[in-house]
C-alpha cells in the first residue's frame, strides 16, 4: 500500500498561525510523525509532500502523490477560526465507497483515542480531494487559535499520540 502524506502549507504560507504557532510547523511534525508510524508495518510505502519548510502548490502536492501512483493521499491539517476538537474531510462529489470506509475507520480511531470534541466527518471541494487520483482524506488536527486546543499543538508527546493513532487507523 502506497500512503502519500501531505504536510499542509510551508514556506511562504504559515496556514494558520496563532501565538506564534504555525500551523506550517506543526502539520510537518505530525506528519513526520504519522510516517515514522506507518513504516513500521509491512508492506506500507509512504511518501511525504514534503520533509523540510518549503512552499508548494496545490498541483505539486496532487500531481506528486498522482505520479508516485499512491493508494491513499491524507492530508495533515491545524484548523483555526475559534472552534475545538477535530474534523475530516473527503471529497463532496460522488465520494467513493473507499474513501466513506476510510474516513469512517481513520477518524473514528483517532478521536477514540485522543480526548478532543469529534466535529465530525465531513464532505468537502478541496483541491487536494479532488484533484487526487486516489481515495484522499483531509483531517484537521485541533484548531490553533483556541487556547486548550494550541497547548496540545505545542505539546510534542500529543502530536505524537495524534500521529499514532493515525498511522493505527
């Protein structure tokens, strides 16, 4: 199974940033973290969007995970707009039953095993939904402009615990 993981942002664009955190920062570690995981079983190949604070496009990032031939694209996301907890999201047209299992599966394991409010699963046009060849799935990990949910960004034993309980879903 091929897992192409897509740090969100970088270089010139921050994502959201709050405190001096940045959401750039903070999905490269949690990626780095969900690959780390995933190596671990046989038979899983990953691949990253990116491994160090560089700018991409929207196209780089699909076309990378589309000519590597990936079987999965997941997307690593910090939210902001005043919320808490955790959401995810998969393409709003026509989404395969793929990636309704997928979805289902991965999201229902990480909020499992992490104490945040579940916003849910939801549908979504995002480029990166859309434009990948394979079952994708975005998710957004806590909401960095909200206090109780930043002090678990910045805390790298929670990332951690994020990112495993990904690589297990």
């Amino acid at each position: 199974v091929k897992i192409f993981i897509d740090a969100g942002h970088g270089g010139s664009d921050p994502g959201a940033v709050s405190n001096g955190v940045q959401e750039k920062v903070m999905t490269l570690d949690i990626s780095k973290r969900v690959e780390r995981y995933l190596n671990q079983y046989r038979g899983v190949t990953t691949k990253m969007s990116r491994t160090n604070d560089k700018t991409l496009t929207l196209a780089q990032r699909t076309n990378a995970a589309n000519n590597w031939k990936a079987d999965f694209f997941f997307s690593v996301h910090i939210n902001s707009g005043g919320g808490n907890g955790v959401e995810s999201f998969i393409y709003n047209n026509k989404p395969t039953q793929d990636e309704i299992n997928k979805q289902k599966i991965i999201h229902d394991h990480i909020t499992s095993k992490v104490n945040d409010r579940d916003r849910g699963k939801k549908r979504a046009n995002f480029h990166v939904l859309r434009e990948s060849n394979m079952t994708a799935m975005l998710f957004e990990y806590l909401f960095v402009d909200t206090y109780s949910d930043r002090i678990k960004l910045t805390n790298a034993s929670y990332r951690d615990k994020l990112a495993k309980a990904t690589a297990e879903g």
